[in-house]
C-alpha cells in the first residue's frame, strides 16, 4: 500500500464513532513490520495533541512516542505478534506533545496476505482515567460497552472455546425469536442448518488453531419456529495477553431478503437463457417446417379427396402443423411471438373462455366463476389471452384426478410495493384461477414456469402449458404469480395494467389471398437450400420468373445483373456474412432502388423486426408459412406498386 495514502474516515456508524470518540479513542492501520501507520483517523491529533498528517508522513513516529520505559518491551510484543501473526491487546505510554505521559490501550487485529506481507488493524483507546480510577472507570467503560451490544442493529453473539452461546444481543434474539436465557443454553451448531454445520466449524477451528484470525461465511440459521434465516457471519476470536484463546465473538446479519432476491435473479436469467435456446430452435424448425407444409400442399394440389397420396399429404399437414404450436408454445414462452393486442373487458373474455372449459375440464371438476363487477379493461391478444386461461384451468383440473373445484374470479387491485411477488407496485386487472387439488411443494414451486418442467407422468404432459402462460402474460405486460399450501390447492394469478375507456381497439385484419399473376421477376435470397427451393418451385408455378441467391453477397451480383428487372425481392432476416437488412441497403444504392421488399424469417426475433424496422414497400411474413400465404402476399406486394 503507497505511503502517501491519504488517513482514513472513521467508521459510518455515528454511533459507534461518537462512543469511540467519547472514550478518547482512534482507528488507524499500520504495516505489520516496519510499524509505520498508513492512516489514522482525523481526530488521533486529540490524543497527543500532534496533527494526524505526522503519525502517517513519520515512519518513526509510533516508536519515537513511545515511553522511554516502555518501549523495548512494546517492541519485542509486537514483533512476536507479527511472528506469530496473532491478534493481541495490550497497554503501554504514549508521549504526548506537552510532555505528559498518555495511557493507551491498543486493540489490534492483525491480517496476513499471501504476498508475506502484514497489516495490522486497530483501535487506540486513551486509558489513563482507568489507572487514575481504575475500579470505577472500568465499570463505567463495562456499562456503555453494554450499552453498545444491547443497541446494535445487527446480531452480535459470545461463544466460548466449544461453541457455546455465552452472551447475545437483542437483536441477534429477535432475529432467531428465542430468548437471551434460551440461547445460552444452546451451541451454535445447534441452531444452524445442517447442512451448513461442517462448513463453519472447520473455519471456527481454523481459528482456534492460529491458521486464520477471522472468518466470513454465508449460512443458515434455524428460527426458532424452524424457517432458515440466512445471514452473514463475520467471525473471529479474542486472546489474553499471552495469546491464548479467550472466546469468539460473531457478528450476523441478516441477509434472507437478499438471498430471496438473488434466486429470483438467478432464476429469471435462467428463463432467459432458455428463452433464447428456445428462439434458436424455433429458427432452424421453423426453416424445415415450411418445407414440410409447403411440398405437403404440393401433393394435395389437384388429388381427389379420397385419393391415397393426398390423405398421407394431408396427415403430414396435420403433423407440421402439430409441431408449428409447439414452437409457438417455445416462442410465448420466450415472449418473442408476434401479438395482436385489443382492449378486452376481462370479464367478457371469462365467459367466452368459460363454456368450453366446462367441456375440457371434466364432469369430475366444478368450474366457478366469480367476476368483479369493475374488473376493468386490458390490452391484450383476445386468443393468447384465452390460451392462458385454457392452460391454467387444465393445470388446475390435473391437480385433482379425484375431482375438486377450479374458481375464475376478476377483480380490480392494487398491489403495495414489498408484498413479496416480485410484482411493481400500482392498479391492476386481477384474473386469478383457484383449485382444490394437491398443492404445490415448495421445492417444485421456484420451477413451475420452467419449460418442460412437469411432475405429470411420461405421455402425460409436454411441460410447456405453464411455461406458455407465463410467456403470454409477460410478453403483455403483465405478471403471473402462484401461492400454493400443500394439501390445500393453488392459486395462479394474472395481473395485467388497466386501460382507460378511452384507449382506442386496435384492429387487426388478417390478409386475404389475392388472385395470382404472372410475368413479374422475383428475386429469392435465402441462405437455407430446401426453403429456397421451396420458395423457387412455389413462385414459378404461379407463373413468376424466379431469381435465386444463397445470400446477399450473391444477390448484389444478381441485382447488378438484372437491374430494373427485378418486380420483388424477398430475402431471409437472419443469414450468415450479410443479414436481410444489410444486403436490404447495400440494394438501395444500385438501380434495383425502391424495390418491394418481402422479409421472411422463422427467427425468434421476427415479431419485434417486423415492428420496429420495416418501412415504406418492406413487409413481413413469418415462417412457417403455407405456399398460399406466400403467393398472396407477393401478389398484393406487387399489385400495390402498380
């Protein structure tokens, strides 16, 4: 550490420093070996009357102040104690500036680094109305010690050489809920967890052994109602003045909240990074699903209903379009599908949903529904907002295969900031379903929202209902919470911001096939064979000329070639050397500018690219996506240019 550091503050505690200041005292850190201070606290000039620059610009001047009487001895303690590197106490005469000899009391901790050097920590404590009333003043400084203990804000606690609890404060009692009386009768392995015991008594005996001064370690304790309290112990012991260990001495604080914020942290990176796993899978299934679908339609095309090839077309279809929901379960629950809000009323959407439900959940489940007559309105996608309530009734009716009861109930609410959910404090739409089953245990609970997770048995559940409902609801803006009793149901509930009545409904009209064409020259940028093929096949049977490139490098080529011959380009988003937008402006400087230009992609990302990149002539379309969609929409494209 430089010299020419500049003296430390005391400690933030006011408390503590008044009471140090009080006593006459000082902090300051030195050099184990050399003994020069590195600082001292700014009010150490009150002790001998020296200004607090000089104890750290000498490097002598701890010794050259030293009583003449004392100082062989003080010197050859100290050394043994850097030897040794032990913590000690002891006392001796300072010389003070007006030549009067100062009684101090040094309380050092001493710290070894792996570079072989030492510091020494302390405190100075001005004694000399000790040696002047000894019996009295050493009472007086026992009391306002006491006094200290009992206010502290955080647990301090006394154990001796087993570990036994001698002494506590009020708040390290109020932290564990057991009395003063009850904890001297107890060890503090006693009241830790289990599995944190061995953890801290290997560092506890590292101690007592002289391998490490203090310790500091993250553990649980155990309220006396038996809940874990996590908190931070900073450990260390207290020797006589031969060195011999005397007691331990623990501070605690409580760190439960922070854990408790720090799993949820963890836990939402986690749902993040799946969520972008899922986005990647989503990309490349998607890519062959508009194969499948595509040459699927191909086969249909011109086959008699009861032909052979088109019933196995049609079976393929059907698979396709199987495995396309579940990559729109992946995609809700990584909140990258593509959403169409509209103002909702709540409980309109409840009994649309209501009815059906009924039929799905069995006759073994009662379905009640209990709407709040000023539930409110929400901006919502009116079907994913049904897909939640259908999976979370599901979930419900499968947590009572005896039969039970699912409530739906909406409500307005506001939820106070603190109240544990994790939720931003302010009014929302309350949409909650309550069942009877079996509960929720509170080592599944933290992974109920995780995709694939299930306790349903192998053919019996995909793991994705939940995951999805989560998704929806926060790629909406909302919150989805679970409070579960084992034994006694559980309760999910959806909170969505209210909107006023005067929000507009936005309204989404779906696109309509348009009549094919012919003759217009199409140029097809896809980096993946199959799907540009597909493209290829599907544009020239409608009766288009078709240019092909394998990414935008090769189609810059093409289009330099072409020129003002090219009607349309239509380019994947996400492509290796040059992405859809890059080789989209590289085209602008060439003659093919103005251009329509369609983006295809079946990237987890498409639905935030569609919204917030396209411009004038640019629009999008998601793979996968049936060749009659695609024809549809390069025709309206087209037809819009004229």
């Amino acid at each position: 550490m430089p010299r020419d550091s500049a003296p430390a503050t005391p400690p933030s505690d006011p408390g503590t420093t008044a009471l140090l200041r009080g006593l006459g005292g000082i902090f300051w850190e030195a050099d184990g070996h050399s003994l020069a201070f590195k600082f001292v606290s700014p009010d150490a000039e009150g002790l001998l009357g020296y200004p607090a620059e000089r104890w750290v610009s000498e490097p002598d001047f701890w010794r050259a102040h030293i009583h003449a009487e004392d100082v062989d001895w003080c010197l050859a303690f100290c050394a043994e104690a850097a030897a040794a590197a032990r913590d000690h106490t002891f006392e001796y005469r300072l010389i003070a500036a007006d030549g009067r000899a100062v009684w101090v009391r040094d309380l050092v901790t001493v710290q070894a680094h792996e570079d072989g050097t030492l510091t020494f920590r302390g405190v100075t404590l001005d004694v000399s109305h000790w040696h002047r009333e000894s019996d009295n003043r050493h009472a007086h400084m026992e009391r306002r010690a006491q006094v200290m203990f009992n206010a502290a804000a955080i647990g301090m606690a006394l154990v001796d050489l087993d570990a036994r609890l001698l002494e506590t404060n009020p708040a390290f009692q109020r932290m564990l809920g057991y009395s003063s009386d009850e904890l001297r009768s107890l060890t503090i392995p006693q009241i830790t967890h289990p599995d944190d015991v061995d953890r801290d008594a290997a560092l506890y005996t590292e101690v007592l052994s002289g391998e490490r001064d203090h310790y500091e370690l993250e553990k649980r304790l155990l309220h006396k109602d038996g809940a874990a309290v996590w908190v931070k112990l900073t450990a260390s012991l207290v020797r006589d003045a031969s060195g011999r260990p005397e007691y331990g001495v623990g501070m605690v604080e409580d760190i439960t909240d922070r854990k408790e914020l720090e799993a949820k942290l963890l836990h939402t990176r986690k749902m993040e990074a799946v969520g972008r796993l899922a986005g990647g899978i989503a990309h490349d299934f998607n890519n062959l699903l508009t194969v499948i679908r595509g040459y699927s339609d191909f086969l249909m095309l011109g086959r008699s209903p009861d032909d052979a090839v088109r019933h196995d077309a049609e079976e393929i279809r059907l698979a396709a379009d199987r495995a396309a929901l579940l990559i729109q379960h992946l995609l809700a629950f990584s909140r990258k599908q593509q959403l169409f809000p509209v103002v909702l009323d709540v409980n309109d959407t409840v009994l649309e949903v209501a009815t059906m439900l009924e039929r799905v959940i069995g006759e073994h489940v009662a379905l009640v529904t209990r709407l709040g007559g000023q539930a409110g309105r929400i901006l919502a996608d009116r079907g994913q907002l049904q897909q939640v309530l259908v999976n979370l009734a599901l979930n419900a009716r499968d947590a009572m295969p005896l039969g039970g009861t699912v409530v739906i109930e909406t409500r307005r609410t506001r939820v106070e900031r603190g109240d544990g959910r994790g939720v931003p404090a302010g009014e929302y739409v309350s949409l909650s379903i309550t069942d009877t089953g079996r509960g929720i245990s509170e080592d599944i609970l933290p992974r109920i929202f995780e995709p694939f997770f299930t306790t349903k048995d192998v053919g019996h559940g995909t793991g994705l209902g939940l995951a999805t409902a989560y998704g929806i609801v926060e790629q909406s803006g909302g919150h989805l919470t679970v409070t579960s009793t084992p034994g006694h149901g559980a309760t999910f509930t959806v909170l969505l911001p209210p909107v006023g009545e005067g929000h507009p409904e936005p309204v989404h009209v779906r696109e309509q096939p348009r009549a094919l064409g012919g003759g217009e020259t199409v140029l097809v940028v896809d980096d993946d064979e199959s799907v540009r093929r597909l493209t290829q096949q599907t544009l020239e049977r409608g009766g288009y000329r078709v240019l092909v490139a394998r990414g935008g490098p090769e189609a810059l080529e093409i289009a330099r070639e072409h020129g003002t011959q090219i009607n349309l380009v239509i380019t994947d988003v996400m492509m290796p050397a040059m992405t859809g937008p890059e080789f989209v402006r590289r085209l602008g400087t060439l003659s093919t500018a103005g251009v329509p230009i369609l983006y295809v992609s079946g990237f987890a990302d498409a639905a935030l690219f569609q919204r917030s990149a396209l411009r004038s002539g640019e629009q999008f379309l998601a793979k996968p996506f049936p060749p009659a969609d695609l024809e549809a929409k390069v025709r309206e494209m087209l037809d819009a240019e004229r």
